[in-house]
C-alpha cells in the first residue's frame, strides 16, 4: 500500500445534532475514524449508538453539523446536495439489509437503476449490468424477479447493483440480518471475494462472528468511538 495515499474515508471530530422542538440532541460527539483502501472495515454498537447516523454520513446521505470528512482526499462535509449526489453515485455502492429491490422489476433491471440515474447510454448500461451480476454469480437469473429468488440471491442482486458503477467504496448495513445463518455466511463469502478482487468495504452489522472477516472493527456507544481495534487473522 501507498502510505502517502490518502485514505478512502478519513472523519475528524464529526459531530451531528438534530433538533427536537427547541432543544438540539447530539448523536455523534466528536468521531474520529478511518478507512483504509483494500480493507474491510465493520462498525459495530448497539441500538442508538449513532451507528446508523455515522452510516449516514459516511455514504453522504447527511452532512455533519461539525466535523470534516474526506472520501479519497476530497472534503466532503461542507458539499452541497448536488455534489454529494454525484459522490454517492460514483464513488459508493450501497447494500441495505432489507435488499430495496423493485418488485416488478427483473434482476438485470435493477441493477441499471444506478446507470439509469447517471444517463449511461442504453446499450452499455445493459452490458455493466450484466457484468455486475456475472460478478455476484447471477447470470442465469438475470430475468428473474425478486419474488422469483431466494433470499441470498435477492442480496446478490443488491450487491450487483452496488457494483455496477465501480466505486471505491462498497457500503453494507446490516447485509445479513434477514438471512438465515448458512444464507448469511455466503454472502459474507461473496464480500470476502469482491475484497479479493481489490474493493473497500465497510460494513456495518450486530453479529460478532461476521465481524471476523474484517480488517479492523470500529465500535460505537453513545455517539463515540469506543473502541478501534485490529483483527488478527
């Protein structure tokens, strides 16, 4: 790795408050974190920790109300709607615990979405597409519906679409909660491959054993970092 490289996420005392009637309440109190390019980094707490706040800002779906944060040396927290708009399009891939896919719509449909959004022209829009879920294994069920699918392959297709545009940094919450646990250890399997394969990964969960596949585990209490630790493999 370039040391001199800047990180693919770095956040310096950010801090979030949100208005309740006329009192204002903190829920990230000063956050220091980083992530590393190649590296699969778990955020870890429990309920009203902030870690979904946190998750927020890292996927520039929220600015900070304090606090500076950086996606691959760009200053991120002080832009505006647009330019956090273009950030999330091309630079982060999103997977959702509940999978967000569109009912009615096939598997190569959705995973255009992001491709439809950047108005990448129809013809390369539908080979990215299917490249995306030759990636996650799914070529032959790419005019399937999600009621036609299991579960797993149903995630499958969600990481396909976060793929699709090559970003930097793949973003995961909860990517596993609503598998069952052999469901849920394959598709960590397919994380580990696409971690492989060179991608950032940031993935936020509740179960311990899922944090074993990752490099470095971040846990939060009370809108802080309590703990930032390695893990050794």
């Amino acid at each position: 790795m370039n040391r001199h490289a800047p990180m693919a996420l770095s956040a310096k005392g950010l801090v979030k408050r949100f208005k309740t009637g006329r009192n204002q309440v903190a829920v990230l109190k000063g956050v220091d974190f980083h992530a590393e390019h190649g590296a699969v980094t778990m955020v870890m707490g429990p309920s009203g920790s902030g870690k979904s706040t946190l998750m927020n800002l890292i996927g520039c779906l929220d600015s900070p109300t304090k606090g500076e944060y950086f996606i691959n040396g760009r200053l991120v927290s002080s832009m505006v709607d647009d330019e956090l708009a273009r950030i999330r399009n091309k630079e982060i891939g999103f997977v959702f615990q509940t999978f967000n896919l569109l009912p009615r719509a096939t598997s190569l449909q959705n995973v255009e979405l992001p491709l439809i959004y950047n108005g990448t022209p129809p013809a390369q829009r539908i080979e990215k597409a299917k490249a995306a879920l030759a990636q996650v294994d799914l070529k032959d069920r790419m005019n399937h519906k999600p009621n036609e699918l299991s579960g797993g392959q149903r995630q499958r297709v969600a990481v396909a679409r976060a793929l699709v545009n090559s970003p930097s940094i793949l973003l995961a919450d909860e990517p596993t909660g609503n598998l069952d646990t052999a469901t849920g250890n394959e598709i960590m399997a397919l994380f580990q491959r696409l971690h492989d394969e060179g991608n950032t990964i940031i993935l936020v969960t509740h179960e311990h054993d899922i944090a074993l596949h990752a490099h470095r585990v971040i846990h939060i209490r009370d809108g802080k970092i309590e703990r930032d630790e390695p893990v050794p493999h």
